[in-house]
C-alpha cells in the first residue's frame, strides 16, 4: 500500500472509529448504517461530489456548505452530520469513500454478517438474489449481504467473492479453460 494510502485509511479508520463507538453508545446503529448506505449510493451516484470533495482548489467553507446542504437533504442523522461538518472543518472530506466502507463493514461486523460480492450476466431477480443469500449463508454460518453487479461480458452464470473466496461460474471463465486446454493438445 502506498503511503498516502495508507494515511487516508488511517484517517478514515479513526472518524469510523468514534462515530462507530458514538452511535453503538446511543442504539443508533440502524441510523448509522442507513445514513452510510445513503453516502455510498451518493459518492456512487455522483462523480462531481466525489470530485468536490477531494479537491484542494475548494475552500474549506465551500466544502463545508456543500456537504451541510447534501446532508440536510439527505437527512442523515445529527451524528452523522456533526461528524461531516467536522470533517469539512479539519479538511479531512476526502477520506469520505474509505470512511463509508469503514462504517458499513464495522456494523456488518457487528452484525454478524458478511458481504458477498456478486457479479452475474443480467441483473438477478429478488428470488434468485434471496436463493443465493440462502445458500451462501449455509456455507459460512452467518448472513449474507448481497454487493451486485452485472457485467455482460460474462455471458451467462456468476462471480461471486465472499472474503478471500471467489467462485466463478460464468461462461466466459469456462470459455478460457476450454481454450487453454485446446492450446495445450495442439
């Protein structure tokens, strides 16, 4: 990891951190990780936020406007939005990304969850999604939260990485081996 890096997540690690321990103090939980699944779908939605905030050209106050604004809109909880505020203040709203993934795997953590990432030819249906949550569950004993993605070059069939696993099933995966053992006949 490089070091700059390596300072972002320490940063971003330590406002998870207490905004973690804060919200877990006062059974905020459910809020904390509504609010955090809220930025993650707005960092992911929106390029020029992602742009705003990691931008050294955009003042202090303009940032802090902004992401007070965002916030309000939002309505996230005070916690969470004193936590923002602050950020803006000390110029620390570029670690935003890492923070959110902090949050939400700390509170899957504590949830006894984990997060499975899914990447299949066309979009699952919520039978499917709720099959494939079921049947990883049964393979490692703790629920399972659903990260989709879908990737049509794939062709058909799945990807799916839970922890330091990955199961490919796709088309495309199948396609290669076939075309690595023909290689190796001729």
């Amino acid at each position: 990891m490089s070091e700059p890096a390596s300072i972002s997540s320490g940063i971003a690690a330590r406002y998870a951190t207490a905004l973690f321990d804060l919200a877990k103090e006062e059974g905020g939980l459910k809020a904390l990780e509504r609010d955090a699944d809220a930025l993650a779908a707005a960092l992911a939605a929106s390029p020029e936020l992602v742009a705003m905030i990691g931008s050294p050209v955009v003042s202090r106050d303009e940032q802090a406007g902004a992401i007070a604004a965002i916030a309000a809109k939002m309505g996230v909880s005070v916690l969470v939005a004193n936590t923002l505020a602050l950020m803006a203040q000390k110029r620390r709203l570029f670690v935003l990304p890492q923070l959110v993934t902090d949050l939400l795997a700390r509170i899957a953590a504590e949830k006894g969850e984990v997060t499975a990432e899914v990447t299949s030819a066309a979009a699952l249906t919520a039978d499917q999604a709720k099959k494939l949550a079921d049947t990883l569950k049964a393979r490692v004993g703790k629920d399972v939260k659903l990260k989709t993605a879908v990737d049509e070059t794939l062709i058909g069939g799945l990807v799916v990485k839970l922890g330091s696993t990955m199961i490919d099933t796709s088309v495309r995966s199948k396609l290669a081996a076939l075309q690595n053992a023909m290689k190796e006949v001729g």
